[in-house]
C-alpha cells in the first residue's frame, strides 16, 4: 500500500469543463479519448485500487507506468506515475498525479494535483507544468466541442538540462 501522506503537491490545475463527472472519468480512464486529447498516449488501466497503470505512446512504448492507489468513479483517480520514455527519469522516485471532479453547477470542476516524495527542481517540474495546461485544455476542447486541441509539444530545455545534470 503506498502511503499518499508522504507526497506533497508541486503542480496544482483547476479547469471548469461543461461535462458530467461520468464523461470526464470516462476521458480520464478509458484509451479512446486519451489518445485524442493527451498527445496520442493510450492509457491501459486496472480499475481497482493496487491495479496497475501504463501509458503508452503512439508507437506501443511506455511513456509512464505506475500504481492505482484510489479509484473511486466518477469522483477521484489518483496513481503513481513514473516516467519510462526518458532513461534518465527512471532513477526518479514516481509521482503521484491525482484527479478530482466535482460538481460545480451545471459544469465540473476538474482538479489534477502531481504531488512529489521527495524535493523535486523547480527545472524538473518545469515539463509537467508545460505540459499539463495544455493536456487539460485539450481535455476540455474535447468535452465540449467534440475536437481536441492540436498542439506541439516538446519536453522544455530546463527539463531536459536538469535531466543531464541528474546523470552526472
């Protein structure tokens, strides 16, 4: 059992999407909308607590891998999230990246926390706070238009420094 009271949020996103909870767990959970909105990535997920969480990217390798420590539909999604594409982000400790969905009149209120177990760099972080934004926003693009949003995207330069200095 992982005990979520050792990770401390780092990145914290809210987004307000004209949806139901049911439709966003749905595009959080299942591998046909990820790959629209989330770069082409597919998700494989064991609905359980203790199941197991991959990510693959278009070709069929794995982007991120990790444990579901709550699965609680259509209110909380929380795993473990460990980055696998990149060899220098496997000695990281995983993260924990968790979604809440509430109600918020006739919209949703979609929280994703990345919480860390250790004193990430603000220059690590930098990918997931780069990144997350726009996978969110094409999150709701898809919700609520039917059309993700087509953005190119590339790990940002500070990252990709941090990640050398890591190796040394």
């Amino acid at each position: 059992m992982i005990d979520i009271a050792r990770f401390k949020p780092k990145t914290v996103y809210v987004i307000y999407i004209a949806s139901t909870p049911e439709k966003i767990w749905a595009a959080l959970t299942a591998p046909e909308f990820t790959t629209a909105y989330f770069f082409g990535a597919s998700i494989e997920i064991e609905p359980k607590e203790g199941g197991a969480f991959v990510m693959r990217k278009p070709d069929g390798t794995v982007d991120v891998s990790g444990e579901v420590v709550e699965w609680s539909p259509p209110r909380r999604l929380a795993v473990t999230w460990g980055v696998r594409w990149l060899p220098q982000m496997r000695d990281v400790p995983d993260c924990l990246v968790s979604y809440d969905i509430e109600q918020a009149g006739d919209s949703v209120r979609l929280t994703m926390t990345e919480a860390h177990q250790w004193d990430v760099p603000d220059a690590l972080l930098s990918g997931g706070r780069a990144g997350w934004p726009a996978i969110l926003s094409s999150l709701k693009s898809l919700l609520e238009t039917g059309k993700p949003l087509a953005i190119k995207m590339q790990p940002p330069r500070e990252m990709l420094d941090a990640l050398a200095a890591l190796k040394r």
